[in-house]
C-alpha cells in the first residue's frame, strides 16, 4: 500500500466514521504500509488516528495555500513578478479537462529530470484522474505547449497534484507561475478554500522546489509519512 503525493488526493474524501474505521485497518493489517498525509482536512485527521501506532519515517514542509481572495495578492513578491512577465511575454494560460496528451508531455519531463520509475505515471492513471474530475492548466506560448498541471478540487480542499514543463526551447520564464496562480482560481471558483501545493524534492528547508511552492503558499505545515516494513 503506498500513495506518492499525500492523502486524500488523489484518494477522495471519506466521512470521520470511516477514517476512524480506516486508521483501524492499517494499523492492524500486517501488509507493508508507506502513507504520506495532507496535514490539513481528513488527511490530518486520519494522520491523528496513526500516530503512535504507525511509525513516523518523515516529516517535510509543504506549501498550503489559502484561498480567501484572489491568490496572486498572497504570491511572494518575486512569484507576482515573474507571472506578470510571462503575461508580458505572450503566454497564456488556459483551464480545461485533462488533455490524452498529458501524460507523454509529463513523462518526457520526468525522464529530462531523471526521475525515478514511481513517478512515470502511466495514461491510464491520467484517464482516472480525468474521470475523478481533475482539471488542467495549460500554459502556451509562441512555440506551443510550455507547461501544464493537474488540479484535483473536492469540497473545501484542493491538491496541486501533478505539473511539467517543456525542455526546448525553454518556457519563458513565470510560465509555472502562471499555470498555478490560474490553477488556483479554479479551485476557489469550485468551492476550495485550501490547496495543497505540496513540497520540495527533498526534506531540506532550502529544497529549491520547496521555495518555489512556498512563494505561491500562505503557510506551510509538516506533512507526516508513515511507514512500517519495507515498501
């Protein structure tokens, strides 16, 4: 049993009764268990159910953005800039279903990066998410595609769940800025009041994707992983 970015995205929303019921059933299951939990929501809630039964392997800050007005007056004062040069610069961005091309665009950038094989998520994974009700923020530019993410958005809580950007020629720079500030109003025009832009690539407080989400947040908080036997 292992989820890759934080419960409950891409999991859902379940009622108190069955994260309690939840909690029961992983902390007795004698299965192999790696869960990280959103620090905000059910995901909080289930994380209090585990503690003291489920050992704690990692903690690591991520950004949650609070989206009580329009998120780009809470941008760092860098990330509004860089959004308002990509808008110079000719990108757009636009909001829409999860596209069929989706998953070879972020592959290729997974592989440009060399990630690691537990993040090439297959089409099949994008076709649920897309089924769920994800969304896509693309952003375009003169030679085309620049960069695009994936939001998941359910009641009051919302994830950044997954983004990429092109290799060559180069985005112009803010357009990541730009695909989230955009991916942001849409989870507030569908009812979130948090978003969840996740953390950095390590556990380290100077992570470089850590301070880009960070210069979009309003706070950050510790997001447990738990772990028992080997995954």
């Amino acid at each position: 049993m292992h989820t890759v970015y934080g419960y409950p995205h891409p999991v859902g929303q379940v009622s108190e009764r069955d994260l309690i019921e939840l909690a029961e059933v992983l902390a007795l299951s004698p299965r192999p268990l790696r869960v990280a939990l959103s620090p905000e929501g059910c995901g909080a809630l289930l994380a209090q159910c585990l503690r003291h039964r489920v050992p704690v392997v990692d903690e690591r800050l991520i950004g949650i953005a609070d989206l009580d007005g329009d998120p780009l007056d809470t941008f760092q004062p860098k990330a509004r800039a860089m959004v308002r040069r990509a808008l110079r610069h000719g990108v757009s961005a636009q909001v829409g279903p999860v596209t069929p091309d989706f998953g070879v665009f972020y592959r290729r950038a997974m592989r440009v990066v060399r990630a690691g094989p537990l993040y090439h998520f297959g089409d099949p994974y994008f076709a649920v998410l897309a089924r769920a009700g994800a969304f896509q923020v693309t952003a375009r530019d003169a030679h085309g595609v620049s960069a695009a993410a994936i939001f998941l958005a359910r009641g009051a809580d919302a994830s950044y769940h997954l983004s990429a950007s092109r290799a060559e020629p180069r985005p112009e720079a803010g357009s990541v800025n730009l695909v989230v500030l955009e991916g942001l109003r849409e989870c507030a025009r569908r009812g979130a009041v948090i978003c969840m832009l996740g953390g950095g690539t390590t556990a380290a407080p100077d992570d470089t994707l850590l301070r880009f989400k960070a210069s979009m947040a309003t706070r950050t908080l510790r997001r447990p992983t738990f772990q028992r036997g080997a995954v």
